[in-house]
C-alpha cells in the first residue's frame, strides 16, 4: 500500500509517526460546533434544563434525524444500519482502507445533561467536516458514528448499538431488558426486523475499521481537581447490572400487625442499605474501588395505605477490577437471598448484564499525549468510572478516548457543564488524532 502522500508540511514526529504538519492549522470551527451542539441539546428540552431522550423515544429519533441532517450537509456519505446506529463517511483516502470512527451516543438518562454523548458526536462531526473540507489528504477513509441506546435508562442495557456493530450480543442476554411500562428491548428489536438469527448481521467486519476514538465528558470530578484540561483513558469500569423482586403480601397498612406482615419494601430498604455498606467497605479495604447504586425500583401496589407486596430493584455494581466487582455483586446477591429467607419472603434475581472492564488501546495513549505536550496541553492520563461505546468498539479495534472536563464532576443532572473552550480544545484535539491514526503505517 502506497505509503501516504507527504504533504510539503509533512515531518515525522518523536513518535516515528508520519502527521502532517498542516494539520496544526486545521482548526475546528468553533462557532459551527457549539451551534450544532446546542442545537441537539434543544431536543428533549425539560424542567430546569434537563434533556430527556430516552433510547427509542421520538425525542432520540429526532436527534438522531437533526444529525443525519447534518451529516449530509457536510457532505459525508450516511449509512443507518438497522438499530439505527448512524455511520457519516468521507472517503478522504483510500477507500477500500480500513477506516477511522469517532463518535459517540445521542440518548440520554432521565433528566439528563446537555453533554453527555453529543459532546463525542457532534466533536467527530466537526473534526471530520474541518478536515474534509481542508481537502487534507489522508491514507483512509473517516467515519462519524452514533450508537443508539448508550444509556442503560430505559432497558437496564448499556451500549447496545455499540455491542451489536461489535457483535457482543446474544438474543438471550435482553430477556430481562424490560422498561417502566412493560415493554422488552427483544420486541422492539423484532419491530425493526432483528431477530435471533440476524442479530449477528449487524457485526461490523473488524478489517474495515483502524480505529475508533470516543470524546467524551468526564463525568467525574478528577480533572477539575488537578485542574488538567484533557483526560486521556487508560481503561473502562464495566457494570454487573440485575434486577432483585421481592415478593411478599400485600396487606392493610391499619389493620395488619406488624409481626404479621411480609413487606417487600422494607426487605428491599435493607438490601439497598447493604449495597451501600458493602461497596464502601470493599472499596475501603483497598481491594479496588466499588461503587454500587440502586436507581430505579418498582413497587406493587405503591399506595399509601397498603403493605407492599412486591418491590423490583434495579442494582447496578461497578468497578475497574473485574475481581472485586464480582466478589461485592456476589456478597449482594448472598444477603437478598439472607433477607428474603429470614423475612420468609419470595426473591427473584434477574441478571441483565454482567460485563469485564476494557482496556483501551495502549498504542493511543502515546500518541494523544504528544498532541497535548505539543499543545502544552495539561493533561491526565486517567481510568474511565462510566461506560461508553469505546468498551465495546475495543473488542473489535484499537479504541482510545479523550476526556474533557466536568464542571464539580456532576453529570446525568441538569447542572452538567462543560466549558465550551474545553470542549473545543477537546475536538481540536479529536481532529490532530484522528489524522494521525489515519496516516500510521499499519
Ligand atoms: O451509565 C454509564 O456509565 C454511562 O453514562 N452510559
Ligand atoms: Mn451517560
Ligand atoms: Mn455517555
């Protein structure tokens, strides 16, 4: 393969890679970014400024059509896969090379924030579209890419566009992804004509893609306290999510003694106590930091003036040690069980997901943190404690991700905020990348 074309500003940088130097005055355009940012931000619009576009919702379609709007007018070629994951492509080299994905999620939770997700897609877009229209030559075609359905608010299942294009999903995992109202993930799915047997076809073939690389807001608060302005992702917290269902008797809240009742609730009330006490103590106890939150629960029949008889928990335990999440998520569902036999109640457990933190790619870290020392560029080089799309694009290419800022670390809240400035140099940053993945030598 012919190596690529050396621009008159081509010099080899300390990391032996090739980068051409022009793309230091390709900048992004900042206006144009924080426009379209806003602009997605305004779907979904809700009390106190928070953004609710919920996987599958009308408001997520329309973000999802704002952006394949805004792809087209850049000019990028887009193909919607059958989920909906939306793929915005320039052929800006080789065509039938290996292309280089950037990208990220448009769902939200619940009364979100503005810039959790759209920060990765609409930086991909803008980086993508400054290069494109700089004609900046490159070995390999890029791709802006938007999974659906990051967010596990609405099924309990986290990154399932990205799981399905890296063809980590089985039909049997979703039995237990269920919404507030009833509805299964699995119907849905069966909806847009993805059944069992071609769950597989939504594969993206590996050889066609180089890399893939994920902005993304902190979401936590690390940078602001060691006032850096990029963080670079050394690896992924995975979560073991599961459902817990008590199920005792419903009864009169006057009339039934107390030694009679057989209350769902208050057993979930303890497990939920549990869950806090053991994450913290697990974590303290330096075995590897646990976090561990109930976020939703369902109760039946949820009026003032009867006994609950059944309470639903949605459990969700998380680590960046593999070991240490499973042994809190052990000890978890040990005492539901402790405490349904002791309150000799019924209890059902549920799993929904049970992932592996992912290491990102090792060769990437490198390679961003030149651009930032280049830039002179604060940056740390950090774990990630939430998910993203990038833990499953990692099982089928090298993946790396950039952070940038949260404002008091607070996100899946209306008061997330990120500086634009941050955000920009963030997607500055995104843009010097990608050019120099897409121009290594493989
Ligand atoms: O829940 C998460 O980790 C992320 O916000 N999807
Ligand atoms: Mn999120
Ligand atoms: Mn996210």
């Amino acid at each position: 393969e012919e190596s690529p074309p050396r621009s008159p500003f081509s010099k080899v940088s300390k990391a032996g890679n090739i980068f051409i130097a022009g793309t230091m005055n390709i900048t992004i355009d900042k206006e144009r970014l924080l426009h379209d940012l806003n602009a997605v931000s305004r779907i979904g619009l809700g009390d106190h400024g928070s953004v609710t576009r919920l996987v599958f919702s009308i408001k997520e379609l329309r973000s999802r059509q704002l952006l394949i709007h805004l792809m087209t007018q850049a000019g990028l070629k887009v193909h919607i896969d059958r989920i909906g994951n939306i793929f915005g492509r320039w052929n800006g080299g080789n065509p039938k090379a290996p292309a280089v994905l950037a990208g990220s999620h448009l769902d939200t939770v619940v009364q979100g924030g503005k810039f959790d997700g759209p920060v990765g897609v609409i930086g991909a877009l803008e980086a993508v579209r400054s290069l494109k229209e700089n004609k900046l030559p490159l070995s390999c075609p890029l791709e802006v890419v938007c999974f659906v359905g990051e967010e596990s608010s609405r099924f309990g299942f986290s990154t399932l566009g990205s799981s399905l294009v890296a063809g980590v999903v089985h039909i049997k995992d979703l039995a237990n992804a269920v919404d507030a109202h009833g509805t299964k993930l699995e119907d849905i799915l069966s909806s847009m004509g993805i059944y069992r047997d071609n769950l597989a076809s939504l594969k993206r073939d590996p050889a066609s893609v180089k890399a893939y690389l994920e902005l993304h807001i902190e979401q936590g608060p690390i940078l602001e306290a060691k006032n850096k302005r990029i963080g670079i992702v050394t690896s992924i917290a995975a979560p073991t999510r599961f459902k817990v269902v008590y199920t005792g008797q419903a009864d009169h809240s006057g009339t039934t003694p107390m030694e009679m009742r057989k209350d769902a609730l208050v057993a979930a009330a303890h497990l939920i106590a549990y869950i806090e006490e053991a994450s913290s103590e697990y974590s303290q106890m330096d075995k590897g930091r646990v976090v561990g939150t109930v976020g939703a629960m369902k109760i039946e029949p949820g009026v003032i003036n009867a006994v609950p008889g059944k309470a639903e928990l949605s459990v969700d335990i998380r680590s960046i040690s593999a070991g240490a999440k499973e042994r809190v998520a052990r000890l978890v569902m040990d005492r539901a069980q402790e405490i349904a036999h002791l309150r000799e109640i019924a209890v059902e457990i549920l799993p929904i997901r049970d992932e592996t933190p992912v290491p990102l790619d090792e060769g990437l870290l490198p390679l961003i943190k030149e651009i930032c020392e280049e830039k002179g560029v604060a940056y740390e080089v950090m774990p990630s404690g939430a998910g993203h799309d990038a833990m499953q694009m990692a099982k089928i290419t090298r993946a790396g991700m950039i952070f940038v800022p949260s404002k008091r670390g607070i996100s899946h809240n209306p008061m997330e905020w990120t500086d634009p400035e941050d955000i920009c140099l963030g997607a500055q940053i995104l843009l010097e990348t990608i050019v120099r993945v897409a121009n290594e030598k493989t």
